[in-house]
C-alpha cells in the first residue's frame, strides 16, 4: 500500500491539526511522522482504515504494517507478523500499538488479520513524548514469543463439548466485551461461528478453532465488524479468551 493509497483510503492519518471542537489541553499527536519513521526503517503498509471517511478528516483509524523482512508473496496457511497503529485527532482514541498476524489462507493471497496483543498503555505530551526506539522494541519483543504461542495452541486439542465453549464464549466477547455471558448462547449459536470455511480449517486443535472462530465473527455476515475501535477491542478479547483454553 503507497502513501498515495493511503491518503485516498484514510484522510485522517494526514492531519496536521486536531479536529477545532478540542479543548486547548487537547494534546494532538499527527499521524503522518510515525508512519514516515516506520517506512524508513522498512516496515511496509499492508492496509489501513479509518471510520467515517467521507465526514470526518480526523477520525479514529488504524494502520497495519508489514515487519522489515516479510516475503511479498506467502504460502498458503503461512503466518507472519503485523504491527498495527491506532490515532485519532478528536478524542475517540489515544495513540496505541498492537501486534498481531496476517494467515494466508488461499492462493490469491488473500488474508485473516488478528490482533494478539495490545504492546502497550502509550502516555504522552505532543509528539516530541513518542519514543518510537522503545516501541518498536517492545513489539518485537512480543513477537518473538508469538511463534511459541502458536505452537502450544496447534499442541491443545479441544473436544467437542469444549469447542462449544470456547464459541460461546468469544459470542460473549462480541456482544458484551468479556466471555462472561457465554450462558445466553445456545449449541446451535455456537455451531454456526465454529463452521470452517476451507478444509485446510477443519481440526480440532485451539489454534485452528481459534481461527475460524476470529474469521466467523470479525468478518462474519452483513460485513463484518468494521468500525475501528470496536473491531480492535473484540479482536483482543478473542485472543484474550483463546490463551485460557491453552492446554484446558
């Protein structure tokens, strides 16, 4: 994804001002320097969106970034890490990192995003605050333990009844924030999220479970969750949800 492309899908990421109803404390932290630090440094854009394109020019968005070394084209069922930046310049969000992965999951390359993890609580005072040595540090730190992750996830085979569980409770996570209210959720409820949708996804295992399950409820029916907050705040609460079924 270009700067060009970037402009066109995310005029918010340019702003140079804050949005004029702010208070004067209002700390406003622009986009534009952050993503041209990354981009020097050989991250990648993969993609971006923001909320209400078309009326608000400093909308909450998000921007993904390909880690420096990452193949252009993957294997089908490959994983590869993510870094994704989330602004805003009219108080509905703070600037915040999260890590995460791309899985391509057919030939044409088309992928699942996740979230796994928020890096961390960023405070602040204008963009002469943003230490950006530490945070990149501090996300590749947490990639590193990713692939370990991943792989005590493939190593915890979960039974059916489990499955069930789990289900209900990332439906909770979607509709209340936290897995709390899986009881409201019926078998049938819970059967539907957990349908794959390639062979390559039919398994027993958390971490495919976990997979088809973050697909069927981000990018389910009607468009899926799209709105970038929310998108984001389910996204953790899934993953979240899943590292409590590591070897349950």
């Amino acid at each position: 994804m270009t700067l060009t492309d970037l402009r066109h899908s995310v005029p918010a990421a340019f702003a140079d001002a804050p949005a004029p109803d702010v208070s004067s404390h209002y700390q406003f932290i622009p986009t534009m320097p952050i993503v041209d630090t990354l981009l020097s440094k050989g991250w990648q854009i993969r993609s971006a969106r923001q909320n209400s394109i078309k009326t608000d020019p400093y909308a909450s968005h998000r921007i993904v970034f390909d880690v420096p070394g990452t193949p252009f084209r993957k294997e089908v069922g490959e994983v590869w890490p993510t870094a994704t930046l989330f602004n805003s310049h009219n108080r509905t969000r703070r600037l915040s990192f999260s890590v995460g992965f791309f899985r391509t999951w057919c030939l044409n390359q088309a992928q699942i995003s996740v979230l796994s993890a928020d890096t961390s609580k960023i405070h602040i005072h204008g963009f002469g605050g943003v230490n950006l040595d530490a945070i990149i540090a501090g996300m590749m730190s947490e990639f590193s333990t990713l692939p370990h992750t991943m792989d005590m996830m493939r190593a915890t085979t979960l039974t059916p009844p489990t499955q069930l569980d789990f289900a209900k409770r990332c439906l909770s996570v979607r509709r209340y924030g936290d897995g709390e209210q899986h009881q409201l959720y019926t078998a049938q409820d819970a059967a539907v999220v957990l349908s794959p949708r390639r062979e390559s996804d039919v398994s027993n295992d958390l971490w495919t479970c976990y997979n088809r399950l973050q697909e069927n409820i981000l990018n389910g029916s009607k468009g899926g969750i799209q709105e970038v907050t929310q998108n984001r705040k389910i996204n953790l609460g899934l993953w979240e949800t899943a590292l409590t079924f590591i070897n349950n």
